[in-house]
C-alpha cells in the first residue's frame, strides 16, 4: 500500500499506536499529513505531533470524519464509551481496526448506525520495536480487501496472521501474553551465567541475541524447533547434559 492516498486515524495515541504511526512513517506507506491521532491527553497530543508531524485532533468525531480508515487503539474499559460518541459518525467507505485486546467485532459492530467493515486485532508489544505478532480477524462486514489493507497496515509492526474469532483469545494468551513468558526464560539465562561469573550486561546481551537469533532460525528457516534442538544437541555434549539436568529439575 505504498503512497496511500488514504488517511488513517487513530482514536488513542499511546504505545501501541505510536508504534504503528512510526511504522507507517517508516514504511513510507504514508505521509505525515495523511495520519490523525486522537487523545485525551493534550501532553500526549503534543509529544506526537512534535516528534512525527502528524494531524491531532481533541475531538474523536472529528478525526473519525477526516479519514477512510479508523485505528480504535484505547484501553479495552473505554471502548463502549469512546464509540458511544464516534460510533455515529462513521460511514460508507471506511474501515473500523480495533486492536483492543479482548473486545468483539460484535460489540463495537454495535455502536454504528451502519455497516462499517470492522477488523479486530490483537498485537503484541514488540510491536513496539517492529517485532510484533499479530493477529487479525474479520467483523460481520468485513471482506478480504479490508483484511488486506489492514495486514498491510499492521505489517510495519511486525508478522500478522489471520485467526477466526473464536481463537482470539487463544492468541491474546500465546503473543499478548507470550512476551512475558520469554522475558522469564531469558532472565534465567542470564542469571545462570551471572551465577557462574559473567558479568550481567554480557549476560543479558548473550542471552537475548541468543533468543532473537533462535527464533530467527524458526521463522526463516521453516524447520520444527524440535529438528533445530536436535541440530545443537550433539552425542556427549554440553548440550545434552543441559537438557537432561532440566528435565531431572522437573522430575
């Protein structure tokens, strides 16, 4: 979607939607002009406007009337109340992109008077850093081109799939939360190596370019992880006996 002649708001613009704003500015996909932010925060609304010269609006309506695709990026509590008032502005021609976690499509379908295409998302916060996983899935209104022009949208952030509804919350547990549970691991990694002397800065640098480039391998390679353990895990190596001192820990 490069040099969209679209403009794209985003009613929220905290971490998650200044993640997606850089990426589109990054990308190229579009200009500064072409992107509106909205928030309740006037601190807020500066910051984004000083740092990527965007349009920002105070009033969410307004922003929903100047552009064909909508970003709904506000806490999940306030969504009800946010469409309550931008709900019926919204028109022919535009696309609704949720990425508040754990609302239906049924539920903000039901805040426009029409039917307005609506795609729900659910990202991760290495979006943050252009590493998000996302996932997507259609509203009742939604065809394959809006699916696509969200993808493409979403794509700047990180990989996007396409999920039915029903797993959403299966991915909500898998890469929402799934940040988490790699910061764990890789915390340990680090504090068995401090642990045997290596100095923590190093420590953590090792074990994180260790993950990264793992689950580089994963992904670019297409092998089952199993086959990449199998790789490392030579006969009498350290490798081996590191797996085999883990698995007697769970025992």
């Amino acid at each position: 979607m490069e040099g969209s002649t679209k403009r794209i708001g985003f009613i929220g613009g905290g971490a998650m939607a200044e993640a997606l704003v850089s990426g589109l500015l990054r990308a190229g996909t579009f200009s500064p002009g072409d992107i509106s932010v909205s928030d309740i925060s006037e601190a807020r609304l500066g910051y984004i406007k000083e740092k990527y010269r965007v349009d920002v609006q105070r009033e969410n309506a307004a922003l929903v009337k100047s552009a064909e695709i909508i970003v709904l990026a506000v806490k999940p509590q306030v969504v009800g109340q946010v469409l309550e008032e931008a709900g019926p502005w919204f028109g022919e021609g535009q696309l609704l992109v949720s990425i508040a976690a754990g609302v239906k499509t049924s539920f903000l379908e039901s805040f426009l008077t029409f039917p307005v295409p609506v795609v729900r998302v659910m990202p991760s916060t290495p979006c943050l850093v252009g590493e998000g996983a996302i996932a997507v899935c259609p509203g009742r209104f939604a065809r394959a081109e809006h699916l696509e022009l969200a993808k493409s949208i979403l794509s700047t952030a990180g990989r996007v799939v396409e999920v039915p509804e029903a797993l959403m919350d299966c991915v909500t547990g898998l890469c929402g939360s799934g940040p988490a549970y790699m910061y764990l691991v890789l915390e340990a990694m680090a504090d068995g190596a401090v642990r045997l002397g290596l100095a923590r800065d190093k420590a953590l640098l090792l074990a994180a370019q260790t993950m990264l480039g793992s689950a580089k391998m994963v992904l670019e390679t297409g092998e089952h992880p199993a086959r990449l353990r199998e790789m490392v895990t030579t006969p009498g190596g350290t490798t081996i006996e590191g797996l085999a001192a883990e698995l007697s820990l769970g025992e």
